[in-house]
C-alpha cells in the first residue's frame, strides 16, 4: 500500500522493472502502471528519481530502489518534475495537491480488486536479449 503518510495511503501501486543486458552496471528502468498523481511520476508511468538515472551505483539493490519510491511518494521533488503543473500546485497549494493526489488513489486504485497482487512477482525473461521485467505489486 501508499505509504502511511501520504496521501496514497491505502492505495496499491503496480511498477515494472525492465534489466537492461548490462545490468547492475546500468540502472534498471522502472516504471509504474497504475496512475499517480505526482511531480515527478508523468502520465506514462515514468519517473523522476536521480538513483533510476546518473546517481545510480550497481551496489544499489532493487530493494534500496523501491524503498526510494516509496520515499519519492511521501516526499515529492517539485524542483525536478516530470510534471511542472504538479510541482507547482505541490509548492503552491499543497491542500489541493493533497487532496488531488488522494482522491486519485481512491479512484484508481480499487483496493479490493488487488488483494491477489499484494507481495506478488511476476518474472518473464527473454534469454535470448539477456533483459526480464518483474512485475511487482507493492505495499
């Protein structure tokens, strides 16, 4: 689920992990499938975490990348968004941001439809290129 103290609070949230061939020397590629109303998660799913780009170190683990989600959820980076409309009502109004963002998560995320993802991992690999995407559900 959201993390307690934010507004996605209660809210389940798919992400994918694509490993690139050259994994853990390059940064996976993670993505969310469920919409979040966030600065710095945009409409595609993408997001704006400076470890998923050029502070990324292969020490990092995919758990110390998830847990940094999770942090990105509770502390957004309004002065590096993916979405400047997000960042500004985050810095401006943050009631409305709030709200916004919660209201997006009751919406989009049917807690009730998700149970079975809950801590659920869904591996699929192409041998052939070297890559695999997981599929986590994450609370």
């Amino acid at each position: 689920m959201g993390p307690s103290d934010s507004p996605y609070s209660g809210g389940v949230f798919l992400v994918t992990i694509h490993f690139p061939p050259d994994y853990p020397f390059k940064p996976p590629k993670v993505a969310f499938r469920t919409k979040v109303f966030h600065p710095n998660i945009n409409s595609n799913g993408s997001i704006c975490l400076d470890i998923l780009k050029d502070q990324w170190s292969p020490a990092l683990t995919i758990s110390k990348v998830l847990l940094s989600i999770c942090s990105l959820l509770c502390d957004p980076n309004p002065d590096d968004p993916l979405v400047p409309e997000i960042a500004h009502m985050y810095k401006t109004d943050r009631h409305k941001y709030e709200s916004t963002a919660r209201t997006w998560t009751q919406r989009c995320v049917c807690l009730s439809n998700w149970h079975s993802l809950l801590n659920c991992v869904t591996w699929r690999s192409d041998l052939e290129h070297g890559t695999g995407v997981a599929y986590f559900g994450f609370r």
